[in-house]
C-alpha cells in the first residue's frame, strides 16, 4: 500500500505488482498511479491517522 497526494491530501493506493526493489527504490505497477506524483511509503502510520475514517466505522475505534 502506498499514499498518493490528491490535492492538499493523501489517498491509499493498492500496489497490485512489484517489478523491481533495490531496498532504496521500487518500480511499481498500479494504475491510479502516474509519473511525478507524490507518493509516501514509509512513515505511513503517521497518515493513516489524519485519514477519515470509512463510512460505517465506529466513531474512535479504527477499521481495518
């Protein structure tokens, strides 16, 4: 899973393939992804807590 900047906010984008991993870089395979945008991979912890919870979650627990 990986975060991608939609405007002033970060959207999970699913990673369906991995083509390539040097520990430092990874060439992905996803199409809701484009060349040059912004996306997080790490310190992802930090941003699924600014993320709104789905429709349907309880209210202060989290949903997985």
């Amino acid at each position: 899973m990986a975060y991608a900047r939609d405007g002033d906010r970060f959207r999970a984008v699913r990673i369906p393939r991995v083509l390539g991993n040097d520990g430092v870089h990874a060439v992905v395979q996803a199409p809701a992804l484009r060349p040059g945008m912004d996306v997080v991979t790490r310190g992802t912890v930090a941003l699924k807590a600014l993320l709104p919870a789905p429709a349907g979650a309880p209210a202060g627990g989290s949903a997985q």
